[in-house]
C-alpha cells in the first residue's frame, strides 16, 4: 500500500518556476525532487490556468468599468449641451432687458 505525498503550492510553485525561470529539463528537475513528469506538467498547467483565470477577471472589471465610464461620459454629455442651450438662452434674454 503506498501512501500519497501532499505537496505544498510552495513546493510546486517553485519547481515550476525552475522549469519555467530556471530552463531547467522537466526529467531533471523531476528527479531531483522526487516528482513525476506527470505532477510537474499538471502542477504548471494548474499554474497558467490560475494565470489565465486572473487575468480574465481583470478583463473583465476593466470591460465594466469602460462601460459605466462611457455612460458617465455620454451623461456629462448631455448635462453640457443642456448647459450650453442655457446659456445661449440667457444671454439672448439678457440682451432684450
């Protein structure tokens, strides 16, 4: 009966980021930890997916926020043309007194 070695994100952030930062082969580092190549690629696509699912929560605040700015903008718009109509108004009406 063998028994199943938990590995801490510590741990496998580091021997991914060997892979990675360091260039070193897959079978090397592998061994030298005492991992599978298996557990060294899943544990580097967890690591792009995690990537990936961050960054499309960036992506998508950044898409909210554009979206409430351009009706923010297209408000402060309206609210200048209105603005500017009464301007124009009042300065007509002050001209006739």
């Amino acid at each position: 009966m063998s028994t199943r070695r938990i590995y801490t994100d510590e741990f496998k952030t580091a021997a991914v980021s060997r892979l990675l930062d360091g260039g070193e082969k897959p079978s090397h580092v592998s061994r030298e930890l005492g991992v599978t190549m298996t557990q060294l690629k899943t544990w580097k696509l967890e690591q792009q997916a995690a990537g990936s699912a961050a960054a499309l929560a960036r992506q998508k605040a950044d898409t909210t926020e554009l979206q409430r700015l351009r009706r923010e903008n297209k408000r402060l718009a309206e609210e200048n043309e209105i603005l500017q109509k009464a301007s124009i108004f009042f300065a007509k009406r002050a001209e006739t007194v």
